[in-house]
C-alpha cells in the first residue's frame, strides 16, 4: 500500500525538481550557454507535449475497447511529420519572420491582422481546448485516486473502476485543477518574453518528455516479460482478452477520421503550436523532429497493446482498461514502479496543462485582453512599460486559472461520459477547425479575413451543434432529448444526424459535416470578397515566404524591415514601376532585397524622395512606422499609402485625359485651320471663276445691245460683231466645261480604265486634232524622234488631251515669224519623256512658278482672240499625276518654252490596238 | 490729238465693243492693254477721262490708279474702274484709293454713256444718240 503522503511528497519533489531545472534554464539561456537547451533533441522532445495523459492511460482504455484504433492518434503526427515538413518548415518561417506568438495569431496576421479573427480563433481554442484539460483533470484525479485508495484487493480496483460522480471526486478535481493553475501560473508567467519563448518551460517539458516515456516502457516491460512472458505470448493471449487484432472494419471511416484529426491537431493544437512554431530556435530543429518525433511516438505506443491485452486478461473483469498503466503494477506488488508509473502519467497531464493553459493565455491576454485595455482610457503604458508587462502577467495569470476552471467546469458537468479518448478527439474535431484556414494561409493567396471568419464560425458552429453538445447527453437530459429528436422535433437537425445523414459513426458524422461546411464557407466567401491592403501584403509574406527570405530569423531580431518592405512601401506611395526604378537607382547592388536590411543612408535618400512625393512629414511617418514595424499603425499608414497612390493615379489619368484633350483640340484646330484655308480657297476659286465667266459675258452683252440698237450696221461690221458673240459663248461653254472637269478630277471622281498605249500613236492623234488650229496659227507641228513601239500605262483620250493642250498652247502664244513647236520622245530608265519645245515668247520669270495655277495665263498675246481658261495646264497636270507621270516646264535658256511631260513605261509592252482613234 | 477718253482693257472683245459704244456717243477714244501702257498714255495723251479695268496682266488697275492719283498732274483726273469681279470689296478699295466712278461687268452700254458723261460732266444732249441709250429693251 503506497501512502498518501508518499504519493504527494513525490509528486512535490518531482515538481520542485522541474521548476529547479526551468529556473537553471533560464538562468543558462540568459548567460547564452543554452547549446543544449536549443538542441534538435530538447525540441523535439518538447513536441512530445503531444502525449498527454490520454496517450499515457487512455491509449491502453482504447485499445482494450476499439482495438488498433488507437494507433491512428500516432499515424496522423507521423505522416505530418515525415511527409509534410516542408509545410511545417513553412508554418517555422512564417512564425520567425512575422513573429507570431500563437496560432490565432498566426491566422488573424495572415488575414490582413484581422482582430475579430484573433478574438475568434482564441474563443474557439478556449471551448476546444476546455474539454480536453478535463481529460487530464479526470486523469489525474483517477490516478491520484486509484494509487491512494487502493490496495491491491481486485474488488476493490473494481470499485476504483469507472469513478462514481460523488462530491469526493469533484473536490479532488477541483484541488487538482487549482493545484495545477498555480503551477502553470508559476511556470509560464514570471515573465513576459519579446517573442513569448519559454527556455525553461521547454526544458521542463523535454524532461517530462522522458520520464513519460521511460515509466510507461518500465510498465511495458514489466507487464509484457514478468506477467505475459513476452510479445509472442502476450499477443496470444489477445483473443482471450477480447481484442481483434485483425479485424478488417478496423480500418474504416472512424478510423481515416481519427488520422486526418490527429494530423490537423499535431499542427492546429495552441501547445503544439506553441512547441513547434513559437518555441522553436532553429528551424533545422525540424529535420531532426521530423524522424525522431515520430520515433518518439513509436517507442511509447508500443507497449500500448500488450497492456491492454494483459490487463483485460488478468485483471478482474470491469476494471477500468485507462487505469491498466497503474493497475496491473499494482497488482503485482510494483509500488515503486507504480509510483513511477503515477508520476509518468502525472507528467504526461501537467506538461500538456502548463503548455496549454500558456498558450491559451497569451491568446487571450494578446488578443482579448491588452486590445480592450489599449482601448479604453487608463492605457497605463505612457506611465511605465512595468505598467503594461503587469497588465498582461495579470491577465495571463487569471486566463490560465479561468481555463482551468473551464475545464473543471466541463469536468464536472461531463464526469461518467467515461472513456479519456472520446474526449480528447473531441477537443481534435475543435481544433481541426483551424486546419482549412491554416492551410489557406500558406498556400491561397485568395483567401480572404471574411472567408477565414466565415469559415471557422460555420464550421465551429457544426461542431459545437454535433460534437460538443451531445458530450453532455450523459448528464442532461434535455441534451439527450435532442439527440434523439432533434431541436423541435426538427429532424434533419439532429446534431448527430446533421440533414438525415444517420448511422455514422458520431465523430465521423461530426468532422464530415464541420470540416466540409468549413471549407466550402472559407472558398465560397474568399471568392467573393477581396483582400484589403494589409491583407494582400500578408498574404504575400506568407505564401511566398521562401521567395523573400533566404537566411533565418536574426535578422528580425534587431531590424523588422528589409528593403523589400520598403520597396513595398514605396511601391503603394509612387506606384510600382516608378518605385522599382528608384530602388535600382538607389541600391543598384542589392539584388536580394527580401535579405538585406536597409542602411541608414539608404533609408535616408528613401526618406527624401519619398518626401518629394508626399511631402516631408508623411515620408517620416511613412518610413518610422515601416522601419519600427509598429503592427497597428502600419495597417494604418498602408491605408494612408493606398489612398495616396489611388490620387496619384487619380492625377496621372488626369493628366492623360488632359492631354488626349489637348492632342484632339490641336488636331481639331488643324482640320479647321484646314477647312478655313479650303474655304478660302474656294472663295477665291469662285472669285476667279466669277471674273473667268463675267469677261465673255460682258462682251455678249455689250454686243448684243449693240447690235439691238443699231440695226444700220454695216454688214461686215455686223457679221463681226455676231463672230464675237458667238466665240465668246464658246469660250464661255469650255470654260464651264473644263472647270467641272478640273473640279471632278480633283475630287478623284472621274474613273478611266488605263491601258497600255502606243505613245508614237497618241501623239499623231493629238496632232492630228489640232492640224486646224496649227494651221490657223501657221504653227509648223515637228515631229522629232518619234519612238515606235513605246507603250505607256494611261488613258488614251486623256493623254491625247494633255497632248493637245500643250499643242494649242504653243499654237495660241506663239508670235515668232516662223512659229513651231518640236516634239521630242524618248525614254529615261523606267520613263517615257515627251518634250514640247517652242520658238514663242516663253514664259516670264515672275510666272513660271504659276503656270500649273488655276487661272494663271501669264503674259498673253493681247491681239489673240483666243485666249484660254487659264485651266488647261492645271488639268493636264492633274491627268499626268493621275497617271503617276508628272508635266514640267524647263528652262530653256533663251527664248521659247519647253514642257516635259514623263510618263511610267508599262511593264509588258503589249501590243494593242488605239482605240477611238 | 487729245482724246477724250483713254480705255485701259486687256480683254479684246471687251476693248472693241467699248471702243464702238463710246465712239457713237461721240467721243473719241484711244486704248491701252497695260497698265505701264496706260501710265505713259495718260501723260503723253493728256484724255479728259480714263476707263480702267482692274483685272489687267502684271500691274492691276488699282495699282495704276493710285500711281496716277500720287501723280500732282493726274490726281484730279476723272477715273471710271471697270471690274469683273463686282465685290463690294473691290467697290471700297475703289472709293479709297480715289476712282471717279466705278461700272461692274457685264455692264449695261447706257450705263457705260453715262457714266462717262458724268465724268466729262457734260449735260446729256437733248437730241443726241445718247439720249435714248437709257432704255434697255430686255429689263
């Protein structure tokens, strides 16, 4: 029989002794001789704060009722462990470079540092977690109970079984719950640590670690070589004990359903998270956990089996199988193995409850508490930074004492539901909660604040509705009356029955439902809403950690910022491209800006140019807060920055439609400087035409009211005077004529078809049509050099109209005595050049440059009766250019005028026949 | 012989039908084509009057008639501007620049008559061929 007093002063001792090696620890870790205490191994052992008291007792209680199962509670840690840590490597990054200090830190940064998110996830975590401090409450206090009240006497365990919900047991809880406050309270908060790292704490676990695991294989070995007579033999004895071992529905959906959940608790508990993220030194570390942890979990669970299997086999039928750890030592007469088996368990519980209950309350106090106190008016950190490191000792302390008496509460409500491990997976489906959300973090840079909210609320909701709820069917009988029936006998809401899905195992009922609805909240809500500023930033912090940093966490220790920030920074302030070029101008050698912390100097240039953008004082702000990485305001300043950039954008598509204004009224001012110029043009044309047709109008007139008057004319001088009427109104009708030809050809109205034409042939042709003009003039036409066989592209009767009219020209002012013209052909390269050369009076220096004029006639010969429209050069230009020739007149040097007119040779000279000629 | 009239008109047609009007009005005429014709006529010939087209060949009619008008001798010499082009335009650079009288064409013959009587200031003769060139059959 173990005495009371010896189980107690024990368990002091063992107390004192952590605290003794917490103490030393800290004072190592503060003289910087912490090598080993910032081992892989310390770390790794201080993850095992994954086996809690339910591993310890309530693995064994599982596998005497469920079989195999239990090994799915070490199957999920080791697959995370060996197959996803590079997730858990990312998950030590991101805790490094942000700082975060727990896991609802981690999801409210992620998400833009939402606060409603941090006040979530740390109300989730308390409910979840709640059950579970039951679990070692409830263990301890059996233990505490079986190791004290028993003696060896098999009825009596019997009656020590499954513990009675009497007073006694509350109180025994209560003082353990209160004991266990008291001890966390002195372990975790004696300080408050920059980056909330425990040194001695973790060295206190590591060592619990151990003794854990060597008293639960001195049980082991003891229970399998002095009672089974070895593994084989044990295992034999397995059917005897009720165990199936190969069963083949062991492996069904409850127990996928235990793997997945014990994977997302190994990352989603507060305490693991605590121990792996928050706690880890080097994340090297966890190459080392990531073979070793799993190790770890070997060597405990294996004497899970044989326990049980020989519990159930020599113990009394009804003993309780989550007390065989203790029960069977005692049996046998260990009392020492038995009191170390006690102090195992005892180890198992209070690491779990001092890391939990630490971890929860740096949620709370962080996340709860200091935001309301920074809100309210006695913010006493203006008085002395004790002021605020009080605040938060304080409320750590009271949330450590308020979780446990939440768990004792569950406890006391929840005390007969029995069994350690439906508890404990309880508290998993909770937590799994965090998982869809975690995993967004680091993987969907998408993923919104409001779908992580909206994700965890729904799926906390399912499974406070399907999960927590009916764990207290055992003692309320209202609850159990909804189970059956649903709320207001509305079926489909059966909390294990969730919309008629019936017959699943309730764990299974519960995560299906919770973790589906949490998912599809977080995805559906994500795509529907976007990212503010901050958010986006997180967001990319996080998914793409690797890619900014390349060294560890150092330099965060010293410095929050790297020029990447600031480059980020800028960006917001002058908009991307603009702040890329200034940080190419002003650290053109850093190419690594996510690993390099800015130099004073650079800070400084940053600083004045950024003041050259939004003035002096906001680039101080802008920059102090970046550089101090003061948490809060620098949300604030993104915002300032954003609303700055979205101006500055503002102003540039300003400026842009300014200008598009500006190029459209130039333009605009062109066309219309244009139209005002074709207007005058035009103006002046009809001016000229008006003077053009009024000239043989008024000798119309004149004559004809001559001849009205004067009917004694002399006939001769009659036969003149009609003679003149009648050339005037020929003059008038080819005047009008050739205006609306020169008007059609310039609107581009008249449509010829071109065809090759024989040159020499045009020629006679034109000649031919002018012989009475020529002759009337005695002009002597001289053919010269006439080529046969040159074909041009034109139209045939519009070249012979060019020919003709620089024929009549020559006719019509030549005064010579002897008056000819020379037409001259030949071909240059890929032209035909046609010269018409004369012996008249030329043309005047003053008119050459308008003679192609409308209108222009130069000096005329004032007898001629014949003189033109002033149009026939201008037109025939017009044709040529139509043509793609061209019509020139060329110096002759002396007297006379020399037209060319240059003509494109066809390409093929096809012969063909003149057409109209 | 001094003639009554000097007319500046490049347009032959135009020279020949005014050379007939003004002729059987009673006068005597003697034609210029050019304005540099015209400044040396009017001061070899001394006319009483000159008719003068705007539109001539190099130097526009206007251009001879401020020459004469700067001219001491010619400045009070009575001027009819015979013009094509009828804008009021042209009517105003007339007036400032110092024309007597000023005919658009196409012109009436009467109209020519008595513009020129005007300038001579002669009274119209009560039986004279002039007196019934008013009338225009066709108006």
């Amino acid at each position: 029989m173990i005495s009371g007093s010896l189980v107690i002063a024990t368990a002091v001792v063992y107390v004192i002794l952590l605290f003794a090696l917490a103490y030393w620890s800290d004072l190592m870790a503060r003289r910087g001789q912490d090598k080993l205490l910032r081992s892989p191994l310390v770390f790794t052992l201080a993850i095992s704060v994954y086996c809690t008291s339910w591993t310890f007792y309530g693995a064994v209680g599982s596998a005497a009722r469920n079989g195999l199962e239990f090994l799915a509670i070490y199957l999920g840690p080791t697959l995370v462990f060996t197959g996803w840590w590079f997730g858990l490597r990312k998950l030590v990054r991101i805790g490094h470079n942000q700082r975060i200090t727990s896991v609802a830190d981690l999801i409210s940064s992620r998400f833009g540092k939402s606060g409603r998110l941090a006040v979530l996830v740390t109300l989730m975590a308390v409910v979840g977690i709640t059950p579970y401090i039951a679990l070692q409450l409830k263990a301890i206090a059996t233990s505490l109970r079986v190791i004290l009240g028993s003696g060896f006497d098999g009825d009596e365990l019997a009656q020590a079984g499954p513990l009675p919900q009497s007073l006694d047991d509350i109180g025994l809880a209560f003082a353990i719950a209160a004991a266990m406050a008291l001890f966390s309270i002195l372990f975790g908060t004696r300080n408050v640590n920059a980056n909330e790292q425990h040194h001695g704490v973790v060295a206190a676990i590591a060592f619990e670690a151990i003794v854990k695991l060597i008293a639960l294989i001195a049980v082991g070995l003891f229970v399998v070589f002095s009672i089974g007579g070895g593994f084989e033999a044990t295992y034999a004895r397995a059917g005897d004990a009720g165990i199936v071992l190969n069963a083949t529905d062991a492996f069904g959906p409850r127990w996928l359903t235990i793997t997945i959940l014990s994977a997302a608790a190994i990352i989603c508990l507060p305490r693991q998270f605590q121990i792996t993220v928050v706690e880890n030194a080097d994340e090297r570390h966890l190459r080392t956990a990531s073979w070793a942890f799993p190790l770890y979990l070997l060597g405990i669970s294996i004497f899970t089996l044989p326990i049980a299997i020989i519990g159930q086999s020599v113990l009394p039928a009804g003993s309780d199988p989550d007390m065989f750890v203790l029960t069977l030592p005692l049996a046998y007469d260990q009392q020492g193995l038995a009191l170390f088996a006690f102090i195992g368990g005892f180890s198992s519980a209070t690491s779990m409850i001092i890391i939990a209950s630490i971890a929860l309350s740096i949620m709370i106090s962080n996340h709860i508490v200091v935001p309301i106190a920074l809100r309210s008016t006695k913010v006493p950190d203006h008085e002395s930074g004790s002021g605020m490191t009080r605040l938060v000792l304080t409320s750590r302390r009271i949330s450590i004492a308020v979780v446990l008496l939440l768990g004792f509460i569950y406890f006391w409500l929840t005390a007969g539901s029995g069994a350690l491990a439906p508890i404990g997976l309880i508290s998993f489906a909770g937590v799994a909660q965090f998982l869809p959300a975690i995993i967004a973090a680091l993987y969907w840079r998408d993923a919104t604040a409001r779908g992580a909210l909206a994700g965890l609320l729904v799926g906390f909701a399912i499974w406070g509705w399907s999960s927590f709820l009916p764990s207290f069917a055992t003692s309320s009988e209202q609850i159990a009356a909804l189970l059956q029936a649903g709320p207001w006998g509305i079926g489909f809401l059966r909390p294990q029955a969730l919309l008629g899905l019936d017959g699943l195992d309730p764990l299974v009922h519960s995560v299906f439902w919770s973790l589906l609805g949490n998912t599809i909240a977080l995805i559906g809500v994500s795509l529907l809403s976007e990212n503010n500023a901050m958010g986006r930033l997180q967001a990319h912090l996080f998914v793409d950690v690797f890619k900014q940093s390349t060294g560890g966490h150092a330099r965060y220790l010293d410095s929050s910022a790297t020029l990447n920030d600031l480059l980020y920074m800028t960006q917001r302030v002058l908009g991307a491209e603009p702040a890329k070029a200034l940080f190419a101008k002003l650290a053109p050698h850093n190419k690594e800006l996510e690993a390099t912390p800015p130099t004073p100097e650079f800070i400084s240039k940053l600083e004045k140019e950024l003041a050259g953008s939004i003035g002096a004082a906001s680039a101080h702000v802008v920059l102090g807060q970046v550089i101090s990485g003061e948490s809060i305001t620098f949300e604030e300043v993104l915002q300032m920055a954003d609303e700055t950039q979205k101006i500055l954008e503002y102003s540039q598509r300003l400026e842009h439609t300014t200008e598009e204004l500006q190029s459209t009224t130039s333009k605009l001012r062109a066309a219309n400087q244009q139209l005002r110029e074709l207007d005058q043009q035009k103006d002046e044309f009809l001016s000229q035409v008006s003077h053009e047709v009024r000239t043989p109008m008024t000798a119309i007139r004149s004559f004809a009211e001559i001849l009205l008057k004067h009917d004694d004319l002399e006939s001769g001088q009659r036969q003149r005077f009609l003679n003149t009427i009648h050339d005037e109104s020929m003059r008038l009708t080819s005047l009008l004529d050739e205006i609306l030809d020169l008007s059609a050809l310039e609107r581009g109205e008249t449509l010829w078809h071109n065809e090759p034409v024989e040159i020499g042939a045009a020629l006679r042709r034109a000649i031919d049509v002018c012989t009475p003009l020529t002759n009337q003039h005695n002009l002597e036409v001289r053919p010269k050099n006439l080529t046969e066989d040159v074909w041009v592209v034109a139209n045939t009767d519009r070249i012979c109209q060019v020919f003709i009219n620089l024929i009549s020209n020559a006719a019509k002012y030549n005064d010579a005595a002897q008056p000819f013209v020379e037409i001259d052909t030949r071909t240059e390269g890929e032209e035909l050049l046609v010269d018409f050369s004369d012996n008249g009076p030329g043309i005047a220096r003053g008119d050459r440059e308008i003679i192609f004029d409308k209108f222009s006639r130069g000096k005329r010969d004032p007898e001629s009766s014949h003189s033109g429209s002033g149009l026939g050069l201008a037109i025939s230009l017009e044709i040529l250019i139509k043509m793609g020739g061209s019509l020139k007149l060329l110096s002759t040097g002396g007297r006379g005028a020399r037209f060319q007119v240059r003509l494109p040779l066809a390409a093929s000279r096809v012969r063909a026949p003149l057409e109209r000629a | 012989m001094k003639p009554d009239i000097l007319i500046v008109e490049d347009e032959p047609s135009i020279l020949s039908s005014l050379e007939f009007i003004l002729r059987h009005a009673g006068w005597t005429t003697k034609s210029v084509t050019s304005g540099e014709a015209a400044l040396l006529a009017v001061n070899t010939m001394a006319p009483r009057a000159v008719i003068l087209d705007v539109m001539l060949p190099r130097q526009s009619g206007f251009e001879v008639l401020k020459k004469l008008r700067q001219d001491r001798r010619t400045r009070d010499l009575p001027i009819l501007i015979l013009t094509a082009k009828g804008q009021q335009q042209d009517k105003r650079t007339a007036e400032g620049l110092g024309a007597t009288d000023f005919v658009t064409k196409p012109y009436a013959n009467a109209e020519v008559v008595e513009a020129v009587r005007h300038l001579l200031g002669e009274v119209p003769p009560q039986n004279g061929p002039a007196s019934d060139t008013g009338g225009e059959p066709d108006r």
